[in-house]
C-alpha cells in the first residue's frame, strides 16, 4: 500500500516541480513585451486624400478600437521608464504590458492620438526628428497629415499631456543613406539634439536603419536604449530583455490593423 502511495505521489510532485519551473521561466526569463510602432493617424477621409502616405497612416477609429481593446484586456501602457527599468532586469512588469510609440512627430499626432490616449488614461512615446520641430510653423491643424509639430505645440504638449514623452528620432539624419555618414558626423547630430531638446537618452533609428558606428556613436553620447524599425517579417516580434539595447524590435502597426489581427499580434511571441 505504503509503495503504491509513492509511485502515485512522485509524478505528481515531479509535475508540479516542472509546472513550477516552466511558469518561473516563462515569467522571469521570456517575458516579452510588445513595442507599438505607429507613424500618422488621420480620419479616414484625411488618410484618403494622401495616397502616398497609405502605409504610415491609421484612421482614427481604429486607433481608437486598438485602445479600447488594450483597456478591456487590462494592458498596461508603459511609460519609457518602465520599460528601461524592465529591459535592465530591475523591475518586473504585468504579463500584459505594452510600449506604444510614435515616430516623426506628425502634426496628427497632437490633433487625434493624444486626447484619445489621455482619454484612455495611457501612456505614449513619440520619436521626434529635432529638424521637422525646428522647421515647422504649423500650430493648427489643417488636415494635411504631412505637417509635424512645431515648437510652440511641443511646449503644450508638455502642459496638456502628462502621459506623452518626448524621445530623439536624429536631429537631422530622416533621410536613406544617413547611417552611412562618419562617426564625427553622426554624433554632431546627436549633440545638436540635446542641446535643443530633453529626454536625451533614448534614440528610434530614422528608417530603422543602424551599423556599428551608429550604435557606437549613441553610446559615446551616453545614450541607453535604441529601437529599429521592422516592416521586415522578422523584426514582428516583441521586445526581450535578452535584445541589444540598441537593437529593440517593435510591431509595425503603422498602416492600420483589425482589432482581431492586432489582438493575435499582441498573443505572438
Ligand atoms: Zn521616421
């Protein structure tokens, strides 16, 4: 009797043992989070009136319909903080946490995103490029999605949303074959970023392209995290704390998504 006991209690407790461990691991070791990488966001008519800025467009709604679908499945939206705290080993963070972000700093941002994350009670990053700030004199919006924000509504950005910061997309250097410059060149840029600018520590890779010398440079600037950019199938994953931390993927949701797509992207690995 005292044998047959054993032989039924050592499996189960082996069980629980690997149970124990795989949940440990899954939790501490490959816990991933999924960094949102959106560009422009426009009504729909707005977005059909730019054709060539199909790709890098969401409407509205389904902005909207992404958020709502985060809240009612209690997603926490980091700040940039949190995440870096995260990626370093120094915080643990809910299974279900996202990162979103936005690159360029488009005009549309401020317009449409902002209220409707304020509104959602969420957290945002935008990736500025410090040039498109200093060169814009749009203040209002006139439903043409190609304008960026100025410096007059970078400063209400502050005082209105608290839940929006403010991260380097290269001062200078939103153009094909920028990364192909000299190191000297790459960190002028950067330095011209931080002196006109705050939050200088965390760099978005303009086109999400990036070599050794960028990676290089940022670090000389005491820079601490850098993301890519993947329309590349394999950059569709979610961020690890085993990633370089200049070398963060994210999820292109750029162009739009079905809130049923969005959902089984946020599940994927
Ligand atoms: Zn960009």
């Amino acid at each position: 009797m005292k044998i047959k006991k054993r032989k039924i209690i050592l499996p189960i407790i082996i069980s629980i043992i690997a149970i124990i461990i795989i949940i440990g691991v899954y939790i501490t070791e490959e816990h991933r989070i999924a960094v949102l990488c959106y560009h422009n966001i426009a009504t729909t008519e707005e977005k059909q009136n730019f054709l060539d800025e199909q790709d890098w467009t969401i409407t509205v709604e389904n902005f909207e319909e992404q958020l709502k679908y985060l809240q009612k499945n209690n997603y926490k939206t980091l700040t940039m903080q949190e995440f870096y705290k995260w990626k370093q080993g120094e915080i643990n963070l809910p299974y279900k946490s996202v990162l979103i972000t936005f690159d360029d700093g488009f005009l549309s941002n401020y317009q449409y995103a902002f209220p409707l994350l304020k509104k959602y009670n969420m957290n945002a990053t935008v990736f500025i490029v410090g040039s498109f700030i200093d060169n814009s004199t749009d203040n209002e919006w006139q439903g043409n999605i190609k304008t960026y924000m100025s410096n007059e509504i970078l400063e209400k950005v502050k005082k209105e949303y608290p839940n929006i910061e403010i991260y380097s997309h290269s001062y200078n250097l939103h153009y094909q074959g920028a990364i192909n410059r000299n190191t000297e060149e790459l960190k002028n840029d950067i330095e011209t970023f931080n002196s006109k600018f705050e939050n200088i520590d965390i760099y978005c890779y303009p086109f999400g392209q990036y070599n050794y010398n960028m990676k290089q440079a940022l670090k000389e600037e005491n820079y601490k995290m850098a993301f890519k950019y993947g329309p590349d199938r394999k950059d569709y994953k979610k961020a690890s704390r085993k990633d370089d931390d200049f070398e963060i993927p994210r999820l292109n949701v750029s162009h739009g998504m079905s809130v049923n797509k969005f959902a089984i992207r946020l599940m994927m690995y």
